[in-house]
C-alpha cells in the first residue's frame, strides 16, 4: 500500500522525475499522465507546467502514444480495426488522431489475412463449424475483435461452402 506524500514532496522536481520514469517504460498520452499525477496527489498547477514543459521538449506526444498503441493492438494482439480505433481513443486522444494512428497501423497490414489469422486462432485447427448457433458465435466473436461485420460475412459464406 502507498503512503499518503508529504506536501513538500509534491514538487515540479518530483513530478518531471515520475512522469520520466513512466515514459521510460511505455508511451502515455497527456490525458493518462495527468490522471496518474492526479491519482498521486499533485496539484493542478504542477500537473499542468510539468505536462507544459514535457509536451514543449517533445516527451510527451498524444500522436506518437496512439501510433505505438495501434501498432502493438495490430502486430502483437491481432484486433480488427474497429477494435483498435476504441482502444485508442480510450488512450484520451481526439478522434482524429485515433483515426490517423489505426490507418498508419492497418497500412502496413494485410488486414483480410488479419481476419483469416484471428479465424484459424480461433478455430485453433478444428474444422469449420456447420453449427448454426456455432457458426453465430463465430461471426460475433470476429465482430467483436474489431473487424468489419461485412468482410466477416464474407469469410464465414467462404467457408461454409
């Protein structure tokens, strides 16, 4: 459990440090660095010149965090778009921004072998569900993974056949 701080280690000095070190381990956007600062107990005062001073020399970039975050939603979990334009956006990123970040990351992905990689995971090497109520579940899954309801009809009608 964490101690409550003392005021006087709630200093700018302090802050800069922390907000470093979280940096160090992942990109953050703005919006996540204020909420941790808040949770820390910081004042709205130093939590707003430290993010001033971060965004000024570059540390902090809500543009730069919602490109690492697409990609890695894209390469390492293997999420259809919709999916990842929510993750993003949950980042505490404009709605522009979200949208340039998911479209950088799906331009350099085969996004229909992206759809037939998540099927085949899911399926993991049994033959393709004749079940209706299977094949139903199915479909909602792949929904629900972020891809396009069309193209995932696409697929499940290929694969019936």
């Amino acid at each position: 459990m964490r101690r409550t701080p003392f005021p006087d280690e709630l200093t700018p000095a302090s802050a800069r440090a922390l907000v470093l070190r979280w940096l160090g381990q992942r990109e953050l956007t703005a919006s996540q660095v204020r909420q941790r600062l808040s949770r820390r107990q910081y004042d709205r005062a130093t939590i707003d010149s430290t993010l001033d001073a971060l965004a000024a020399e570059g540390s902090i970039d809500d543009s730069r965090a919602a490109r690492a975050r697409a990609r890695h939603d894209v390469t390492i979990k293997r999420q259809g778009p919709g999916r990842v334009l929510r993750q993003v956006q949950a980042l505490g990123v404009d709605r522009e921004t979200a949208r340039t970040a998911v479209a950088a990351a799906f331009s350099e992905v085969d996004e229909e072998a992206l759809l037939e990689g998540a099927l085949a995971r899911r399926l993991r090497n049994q033959p393709f569900p004749t079940e209706r109520k299977d094949v139903a579940r199915l479909y909602a899954w792949l929904v629900r993974q972020g891809f396009d309801a069309d193209k995932v009809s696409s697929l499940v009608r290929r694969h019936q056949k």
